[in-house]
C-alpha cells in the first residue's frame, strides 16, 4: 500500500502467470478500502457467493468477466464496465477471461 504521494501504477508490477487472484490493498482508511484485483482465467470458487458487510462499487479496467448474482442476475463486463453491490448482495465471479489479466479496482466502504 502506498501510503506516500509517489505516484504509482495500477498495471505494474502484475506476474505474468496468476496460480490464484491477486489482490493488492491501496488504500485503506476509515469506511474506506481501494483495491486492485487480477484475475487471469480465474473464478469464485464453485458454490462460494461472496455477502459482504460493506458496498462494493468496481470497474473492469482490462480484460472481461462475467458476475452472477443469487437472483440469477448475470451480466459480462467489458473493459471499462463498473457495478454498484450493496453490502450484503450475495454475488460470485463466474469467471475472468483465461488470454489476458482482467485489472479490477474495486471501493469497499461502509454500507
């Protein structure tokens, strides 16, 4: 986490291979949590949802994913594509393209 005024880059320092997603916290202040995800070819694991206590709003910066929500909601995100869950939503990554890093940034903060 860069906690100075050194400017720093979301795309660097990403491994060319992923074994599981990585998560890089960026910020992390009172009611608020910035983080970076990369997935490469990765998904919830099977009959996991995630049901955070905190909203999440996220934008895909590269790459495409496809979320589901309990309700049967599905929808493919393209770079760019952003999404508001309330906490408490249950939801799931069904999965993240396999030929390229997907780059999320994701804001948690107090519901």
């Amino acid at each position: 986490m860069n906690h100075s005024t050194d400017i720093a880059n979301l795309f660097a320092d990403i491994p060319a291979q992923l074994p599981q997603e990585l998560s890089t916290r960026l910020l992390d202040a009172k009611n608020l949590r910035i983080e970076r995800i990369v997935s490469y070819g990765h998904a919830s694991e099977p009959d996991f949802w995630y049901q955070q206590e905190e909203h999440e709003w996220v934008i895909l910066l590269t790459g495409g994913a496809l979320l589901r929500w309990a309700s049967g909601r599905e929808e493919a995100l393209a770079p760019g594509d952003y999404v508001f869950i309330p906490a408490g939503e249950k939801h799931r990554v069904e999965g993240t393209l396999a030929d390229e890093h997907s780059v999320w940034l994701a804001v948690f903060f107090a519901a």
